[in-house]
C-alpha cells in the first residue's frame, strides 16, 4: 500500500431519518463502539429529509443551496427540488461532500434509499457506487463497473429490489459490508449511507410506538456488527431531524384552495372546520411541519381572518419581510421556502393529502372522520425541539457538546483533507 494511501483516513458517514435525540438509549451497542456523543441541531428550518440532508453535505443553510423540498416555486415545477439542486452541482455553484472526496483522491460509495439523500451526497459521475430507489424499484449506478456488477448481483440474488423502501435499512447495510469487502482497498474511501427506516415507523406509528423501538434496537445491531467487521473508519453517526406527536391537521383537499380541520379523537380524526383561501394565492405546499404560500400578485397576503384562523395551527411568517430575527427561518429564507410560511405547533401539521391512504380520499371531501390508521400519527419539519434535536456520535473525539448540523459538513472535510 503506498504512502499517499496510508496518510488517508476511510470516513464513515452514517445518516438515520427521524432519529431523535432521545433515541440514543436504544443504540446501545453502536453507542458503545462510537463513545463520543453531542448533540447535533438542524438550525434551519424546514426539518425536512431533503434539506437537511443538504444541509450536512453541502455546509450551507437553506437560503443558499434551495433544497427546501421536491415541491420548489411554480406549479409547473412540481417534483423539480431535486433537479434543481442536482443542476446547482453540475454548474459547480455548490459542491456536496462527495466531490470533495472524489477531488481528493477517494473512492466514494453513496447508499441509500430515497433518491435524494444519495443524490445531495454525490452526483452519479463523482461516484463509484450508488444505490437507491427510483420509482419504488432500487437501481445500482456509478463508475467503477465491476463493484456495480457485484453490487447487483447481489441486490438481485437477495431479492433486496423487491423491499419496500421503508424496510431498507438493514439491507442497506448489508450491501455496505458486501462493497466494503470488494472495494480497492489502494485507495481511502468515503461511504454515506442513508437509513429511512425510522422515518416511515414514526410517521406511521407516532415517535415513541413499539414500532420504532424495535427497528431502533434491530438497527443498532446491524450497525455495530458493520462496525466491528470493518473498524478503521473514521465514523460519523447522525440523524437529519426528529419528529413530533401531532393531533391537529390542517388537511390538503383535491381543492387547490380549501383545506379541513380535523383533530384526533377516540381515535380517529373528527372534522373540525375549514379554511378557504382566496384567489389571491397562486401556489400552497403543504409539507408537514410548514405550509408554504406564493401569490399571484406582489405585496399580497392572506386576509385578517384567514390569518387568525391559520395562527390556530401555526405561526404565519411572510418571508418576503427582511425584519425576520429568527435565526433558524432567516438561514432558509428563498423563493422555495414562500412568500408566506407556516410553522405548525407542536401538536400541529399541515398534512398532505397524498400522506393518506386512498381509499380514504372520498372521507377527506366530504368532510368525514377518518379511522386510526388512515393517517399519519408523527411529523417533523418545525423548528421545536423534538424536530431539531439529534444526537452526533463518533469515534473521534469530539471539541464541543453541541453542533449546528452544517458544522458536521466541516468535521467530515477536515479528515478528508488529513
């Protein structure tokens, strides 16, 4: 092995959706093999996947790199958050963390499930391996052929293609340890890997259920057995966001400009109310913990009963005001965030209609209960603690008990450039 080889260091970055801060009892045995522990905030907001995802690759808030969600500014650019971050990378105007690896002499595996917690890592030609869902099916991509080949030859004799992508986690993992055995070992490598796992059980289930209890404890020993079988990396283990209890919804209808008030009783959701908002408003997004707002002409805004109305749920902000002194929504002021955003109480989400299940779409418009189960029990995407809150582990130690989730961006490059 020569020298350049051996002055470089194999770096580890583990991201695990929705892992909340008080969930780091139940990584007892990674825990123990990554004894150094901060906490680790989003700081921005919205607490969602793809912008903070973002945020830990690329080492900028919201207001610069855009990636607020799939569903940017313009109805015409519906899906299109992606495409726009992706071209952001392509023109050089942002560099993820993976082409800082690549640049500097490292192979680069990027793994995970959905699309864009790979893609922020890495466009596909800076990588030697990636893996993730695209169209519910998972495909395997990247430059060096041969670990494609047996990548997917192995993805393929698992079945893995056929796993939801909610339960891809463990095999995630295991493909992980599969590249990590064939990988040219002349060079130092960079792995990221995204589990999504807990995100779907909180969701789901709600942030504290058996459910996500069990996956935690079932997580904790696939990673530490990847961790003991390959114990050179210099290892980061993080989570993006957390989530929240909610039982109060402000529910997306097949009209662009009506929404229904439910809130959790008996268990199930009982109409409460509606929300009509005028023409005025040209595009709504509703994303969880925020609602974001554009309008068909400058300078417009909701009326004073609709703002007092929508206050109920949440706190409306117009990002069009440059008095905003709230740290974490002033680093994610952009065209993508809106003109006016919504940051749901703690008990609150603005729930898209998509997030429930179909066959129950004909209760949403006419106003019906909707049964326990239909709908989701947990949300993020807020700035309250239970979203922003996460715990950072590693194996090195760690100068400071708490982070801002760009500063792991600075950490993980510093041993790049080791």
């Amino acid at each position: 092995m020569d020298q350049g080889r051996q002055s470089k260091p194999d770096i580890l970055l583990i991201i695990i959706d929705q892992l909340r801060l008080d969930y780091l009892p139940f990584l007892e045995k990674t825990g123990r093999l990554l004894p150094y522990h901060a906490i680790c905030s989003t700081g921005s907001i919205p607490s969602s996947t793809e912008a903070m995802h973002t945020n830990i690759s690329t080492g900028l808030w919201p207001k610069n790199h855009g990636f607020i969600s799939k569903n940017p500014k313009g109805r015409e650019n519906k899906g299109q958050g992606l495409d726009q971050l992706i071209e952001k990378f392509k023109q050089g105007a942002i560099t993820p963390i993976g082409h800082i690896a690549s640049a500097n002499g490292y192979q680069v595996i990027n793994l995970g499930a959905k699309e864009e917690t790979v893609l922020t890592m890495s466009l596909q030609k800076h990588a030697d391996l990636q893996v993730a869902s695209q169209s519910g099916k998972l495909l395997v991509r990247g430059k060096q052929d041969l670990l494609v080949d047996a990548i997917s030859a192995k993805l393929k004799d698992k079945k893995y293609d056929i796993y939801p992508i909610f339960d891809l986690g463990m095999p995630i993992i295991d493909l992980a340890s599969a590249a990590l055995r064939m990988r040219d070992a002349h060079f130092p490598l960079f792995l990221s890997l995204a589990l999504p796992d807990i995100d779907y059980y909180g969701h789901k289930f709600g942030p504290h259920s058996p459910n996500v209890i069990g996956r935690l404890k079932t997580l904790d020993e696939h990673i530490a057995n990847m961790l003991e079988e390959h114990h050179s990396f210099m290892c980061y283990l993080v989570g993006d966001h957390g989530c929240r209890r909610t039982v109060k919804y402000v529910m997306e209808t097949e009209h662009p400009h009506l929404a229904h008030i439910y809130h959790e009783e008996n268990d199930e959701l009982s109409y409460e109310g509606k929300i009509l908002f005028d023409n005025s408003v040209e595009q709504i997004e509703y994303d969880g913990g925020i609602l974001r707002l554009w309008f068909s002409q400058r300078g417009a805004t909701l009326d004073e009963e609709t703002i007092k109305l929508i206050s109920t749920y949440g706190k409306p902000i117009d990002a069009r005001l440059p008095s905003e002194s709230d740290e974490r929504v002033s680093r994610s002021i952009h065209e993508n965030l809106g003109e006016l955003v919504v940051i749901a109480n703690n008990d609150a989400t603005f729930c898209k209609r998509s997030w429930i299940d179909k066959e129950y779409h004909p209760l949403i418009e006419a106003a019906q209960p909707l049964p326990k189960g239909s709908y989701p029990l947990g949300e993020h995407g807020t700035y309250h603690c239970e979203d922003t809150a996460i715990p950072l582990l590693s194996n090195q130690k760690l100068e400071k008990d708490a982070y801002l989730n760009i500063e792991l961006n600075e950490l993980v490059k510093n041993d790049l450039y080791t």
